[in-house]
C-alpha cells in the first residue's frame, strides 16, 4: 500500500509522521505537548506501577506523578508539534499506510 502523504502550501510534497507512543519513563508530565496539540489526541494520566519500579517516590513531588497518554492516536493528524515542544524527547512517529 502506498503511503499517507499531503502537499505543502507551496506544492511539496510531505509525509505526515504519526505519534504512536510515548515513553512514560522520559516524561515529566509538564503538558506542553498537551496545549499544543490541535486535536484531543493527549490525556494525563497517573504513573502506572511499572513506571514507578526505576523512580525513588521520595524525589517525586506531586505534578511528577502524572505522565501524558495517547488517548486518541487516531485522531493525529501527524503535525508532529508535540514532539517539537516536548523537553524530553519522550515522543516516537510512524507513517501511516492509505
């Protein structure tokens, strides 16, 4: 299948990079990403257990509990402004296929 692509207003072409994860061991749950976002793709959820195993609590304080989630990765349009305001680098894209 050929893949997903769209054209710049100046008629470049371009390939929309898709956000498909986010590495809740990286994130600080600062919610950039979130207030970038066009569409409701984000959500900020409490660390799960698995998360916390690497993290001493007693250094955590209380925003540092909450990392962000794909809550709708359908719903990216694959701008790709999370990741460029994201100060962790906690985001991974894929193209999508048509």
């Amino acid at each position: 299948m050929a893949m997903i692509t769209g054209r710049t207003r100046g008629g470049v072409e371009w390939t929309p990079q898709f956000a498909v994860a986010i590495d809740g061991r990286k994130c600080i749950g600062c919610g950039r990403c979130y207030k970038v976002c066009p569409r409701e793709v984000l959500d900020l959820v409490e660390r799960g257990e698995e998360l916390m195993a690497d993290i001493d609590e007693d250094d955590l304080d209380d925003d540092q509990m909450m990392v962000m989630s794909l809550k709708n990765a359908a719903d990216c349009i694959g701008c790709g402004s999370c990741g460029r305001v994201c100060p962790k680098g906690c985001y991974s894209y894929a193209s999508a296929e048509a």
